[in-house]
C-alpha cells in the first residue's frame, strides 16, 4: 500500500517554554528509508535561538562555508518515525554532541579552520576500524593530516601513484608539516594477508596486490622468525614494516631534503590495543645516511607508553 511521505517542518517560536530541551526534541527525530512517513510539526524554543551570537554570525551567512541552521527561516526535514534501529541516531546523537560542546564552544577555532588549516603532523595509519589515530592519540580538528591504507603501508616512490604518495606531496610540500608519523598497531589484518600469500601467487586481488608494497618486511621477518608461530611473525612484521615504509619516506627526494635540513621529523608508532600500549620512536637520519639501502634505519628517543 502506497504511503504518502510527508516532512517535519522546524521554525522558531518565541512563545516555547525555555525549558523544553533541545537534545530531547532532537531526539525524537531517527533518519531512515522514505518509505512510512509522517508529519509532525516541530518548533525549536527560543531559549535556544539566543545560545549565543556565535550562532547569529553563523546564520547571517558571514563565515563562508559553515553551517546556517541557526537562521529565522523554517527548513524541512524528512524522517521515518518507524525505523527504531536506525544506525545514524547514534551519529546524529553524536554529532549534535559534538557541535554543542566543542564547536560552538571553541568557534573561533574552528572559524580560523574554516579559512585554512596548518596541522604539524601527517599521520599514515591503517585503516582498521579498531585503530582511529584521534581516538587512540587524541588528535583534534587541524592537528594531524591523517591518511590512512590497509597495513599503514608506504609506496616506494619509483612506483605508480597513489592516495598515499599524494599525501605526502600535499602535505610535505603545501602544508609543510613538520611530522611524519607511521602507526602500526596488532593483529593487522594487512600484514597476515602479507604473510599468509605465497611468493609465486599471481592474484587479482586488490588487497593482495597492495599489501605485496610490504613485501622487504616479510621476508626479513622470514629470515629471522620462520621459526615462530604464525602469530609471531605478523607481529614481527608489523614491526618490520614500520622502519621499511619509515625508510621508503627517505627515498622521497624532497622528503629527504627536509629531514636532511631538519624541518621535517620522521616517527614510528606501535599501538598493542590487546595491552593498549604504544611504542614511539623517532628516525636518527645522521645514523640511518650511512646504511645501504634496503639495510633498514637507525632509530632514537625510544619509549613505550603503558
């Protein structure tokens, strides 16, 4: 049976009680499907239009390219009422949490952020669900440029272009950041496909022809820990892998150059999120120019964080 989809419709009224909570009428709100749809008509108290000027400039269109929801005009939304499980009512949830308790109380940061942005670090991370470097680090909005790959994987830069190498360029030479850090972290599903793949295999697929960059920390984890349960070993190369890509960095000429000048640092990073440690070290550039190539990095300022 057909249903006739119809739209809530938000305006402002100045006679609504103060008290009515914002997060309460907010809540009633879940998005879905646009299948069984009805209409309510929800008005925003006027306690909340005078939360701040902030919201004022915002609505007056003055800060170009952030939000105007907070204007007189009345905006329409599309919700199904319906779908009690919907996975975006945590997220709206969370993103109206967000925007009430940092953005709107650190506007003027995120005004300036709006206009450019001059983080410190490029972070190459894995793309794990289970490692988010903000998360885990703390990072907030314009501190780290964040990458992040299957593996936490570095290209090497004779190869063909990539998300990862367009990172760098951007963020090297634009932004000029001045960290580098690669994170790797355990039980990386990357690394045991690495592992697991025979050295003759001829695949089509688009994880194994990624993770194959890895390639140099496999089989100096083979040469050293063959004798290891396979577990070991992916920890051995997760390791591994981390002074490789760290070492492929250097072969980045105007990488190299920075490093060389000392703009630019190099860090590697080890998050164990089953003892939710996190090891941290740093390229030693003078102790790693004298290494033949492929010989692996001299590394300093060594600590683990418990």
């Amino acid at each position: 049976m057909a249903v006739t989809p119809t739209r809530f419709s938000i305006s402002h009224d100045p006679s609504s009680s103060s008290s009515t909570s914002l997060t309460n009428l907010q809540s009633q709100l879940i998005f879905g499907s646009k299948d069984n749809l009805k209409k309510t008509q929800l008005k925003i108290p006027a306690s909340f239009r005078g939360k701040s000027a902030n919201l004022r400039m915002m609505a007056t269109g003055k800060t170009s390219g952030l939000t105007q929801e907070a204007n007189d005009r009345t905006c329409d939304v599309t919700v199904d009422r319906d779908n009690k499980t919907d996975v975006f009512d945590d997220m709206k949830q969370r993103f109206l949490a967000f925007k009430k308790l940092k953005y709107m109380d650190n506007f003027e940061h995120y005004k300036n952020l709006a206009d450019a942005q001059a983080p410190k670090f490029l972070v190459i991370a894995c793309a794990d669900s289970r490692v988010c470097p903000s998360a885990v680090l703390g990072f907030q909005p314009g501190e780290a440029f964040t990458v992040r790959n299957i593996a936490n994987l570095v290209p090497p830069y004779e190869s063909g272009p990539t998300e990862t190498k367009a990172a760098l360029e951007f963020t090297v030479n634009v932004l000029n950041v001045e960290n580098i850090l690669v994170i790797g972290h355990s039980r990386c599903g990357g690394i045991q496909a690495l592992m697991s793949m025979e050295d003759e295999e001829d695949s089509s697929s688009f994880i194994k022809n990624w993770v194959i960059v890895g390639k140099k920390a496999k089989e100096s984890t083979k040469a050293v820990a063959s004798n290891l349960h396979f577990d070991h070993q992916c920890q051995h190369c997760e390791k591994a892998s981390l002074n490789h890509s760290l070492e492929r960095l250097l072969g980045y000429p105007w990488i190299e150059e920075k490093v060389r000048k000392g703009s630019l640092s190099l860090h590697g990073g080890y998050y164990d999120f089953v003892n939710c440690t996190f090891e941290k070290w740093t390229v030693d550039y003078e102790g790693s120019r004298g290494k033949k190539e492929g010989s692996g990095i001299a590394v300093k300022d060594k600590s683990v964080w418990r």
